[in-house]
C-alpha cells in the first residue's frame, strides 16, 4: 500500500472516531435523539404549562414544543435573554377553561315528603240580625232573633253575591242565616233593617274567610220608640224640647222684672 493511501486511512479514521465521540458526549444531541414531547392537558385556568427540565434553554423548548422564543417570552414576562431554570413552570398557551370538577362525592339528592299544596277550598258565613232591646250593640239571652231584615254577601273581585232574608225567632230553636260553600277571600257584609226600625250597630261590616273557617257576624236593631243615644243612656234620659222652652221663658221673665226692679229704685 502507498504510503499517501495509508495516510488517506488514517486520516479517515480519525475523523470518524472523532464524530462518534463527539455524538456520544454532546448532552444535546442525546436529548433530542430520545426526547418525546406531549402536549400537556390544559389546567383550570386554560393554560398549557410545561416544567423547565434539568439542560433545557429557550432554544431546546422551541425545537420540541414548537412554540416560538419570542412567545414564550411575552407569555411568561421573561427577559429577552430567555434566561429560564430547572423545575420552572413556563405558559406556552392559553385555550378555553375547562370545566370545574366538583372535588369530594357528588350529592345524592334526598327525597323528601311532598311540599303541600295550598289547601284552596270554601268556607261559611252566618248571619243573624237580633232585637238590640237594650241598645248595647250585644245580643242578651232575652234578645230575639228579627225577621225581614236582608243581608248581602259579596267578594271584592266580583265573582261571588247572594242575598237572604233573616228569620226571626228564640235563638234556641231559630238557626241563624248560613251561606256555605263560599270560597276564602275578602268579603262584604251588607244588613238593611225592617221598617220601623233603628240600627244599633253597623250595617256594613269587611270580614276575611278562610277555607274551613265558619264566621258568625251579628247585627243589631230596635224599635224607633225604644231608640236611646248612648249619652242619653249614660245620663238616665234625654233632654225635653218643651222644658227648655218653659225654662227660658221664666228665664226671660226673671229677667225683665230685675231690670223693671233697678229701674225703679234708681228712680226714687
């Protein structure tokens, strides 16, 4: 063999071992021969992070993510010399959160006894109209129930009127005028009295039925003649028209023979 032959060899040689020691020492070249990179799941918040590894740059995490140097510096407010460490979590994108998972066992939903509902049914009202006899506005045992007086019944929103006329009679063996069936609501009540007679109580009374409820309601009434005004009853009796008249008349009387008296005496 010549001796320039055995040169080209060697020199051939040399270069080869060279390369192969080179590829076996450079930590970089080994890294991406066997680095596999898998695109984080998102967290929370949207953002897909990546943990800085023991020999990674900007430049490497470029090469294997794809993601560019100058992204990742805007995203993680890095200095433009990319400087990043080990175990250092970097942003290399932001997607749509996911959706929050409740931590710890979901609740099971209890089921209870059923809400009631609204019990929305009728009720009664009873009337009676008695002989206020001695005018207290409250029916006594003595005090009679009194016929031909009529009462009216209707709700405020109109859907609901009837009209009665009241008995008369001892109220132990006379029942007093019941509407049933009437549904719950506001109610007016309206009495008109017999002829001939005065009221004792008020005539037109606001009562509210509730559904199961029996209201009783009385109205009171007496004869015109037996008619006395609370302050009359108060006092033993009324003022006469005919004494006052007399009494002013001696009065006046009185008082002209005072001044026809003076008036002489002033004379003499």
């Amino acid at each position: 063999m010549k001796k320039s032959h055995l040169v080209s060899l060697l020199l051939i040689l040399t270069l080869f071992v060279g390369v192969l020691i080179w590829m076996s020492q450079s930590p970089e070249r080994e890294v991406f021969a066997q680095a596999s990179y898998q695109t984080p799941t998102p967290n929370a918040e949207g953002q897909i992070i990546y943990t800085v590894q023991e020999g990674d740059n900007c430049t490497r995490i470029f090469l294997l993510t794809g993601v560019s140097i100058d992204q990742i510096i805007a995203l993680n407010n890095l200095g433009e010399d990319c400087s990043v460490f080990p175990s250092q979590p970097l942003i290399l994108g932001t997607v749509a959160p996911a959706t929050a998972t409740p931590r710890g066992p979901v609740p099971t939903a209890t089921i209870g006894p059923p809400t009631p509902t609204p019990f929305d049914g009728n009720g009664e009202i009873c009337v009676v109209l008695f002989e206020d006899l001695d005018g207290n506005q409250m029916r006594s045992e003595n005090e009679f129930y009194l016929a031909g007086g009529v009462v009216s019944v209707s709700n405020r929103v109109g859907t609901f009127s009837e009209t009665r006329e009241t008995i008369g009679g001892d109220p132990a063996l006379v029942e007093p005028i019941c509407f049933g069936e009437v549904p719950e609501g506001e109610y007016n009540l309206s009495m008109g009295i017999p002829a001939g007679y005065n009221a004792t109580t008020g005539l037109n009374i606001a009562i509210s039925l509730t559904a199961g409820d029996t209201v009783v309601v009385d109205f009171g009434a007496q004869t015109g003649a037996e008619m006395i005004s609370p302050e009359a009853s108060a006092t033993g009796g009324g003022r006469s028209p005919l004494l006052l008249v007399i009494g002013l008349f001696f009065l006046a009387g009185g008082g002209g023979l005072a001044f026809f008296f003076i008036r002489s005496r002033m004379k003499s």
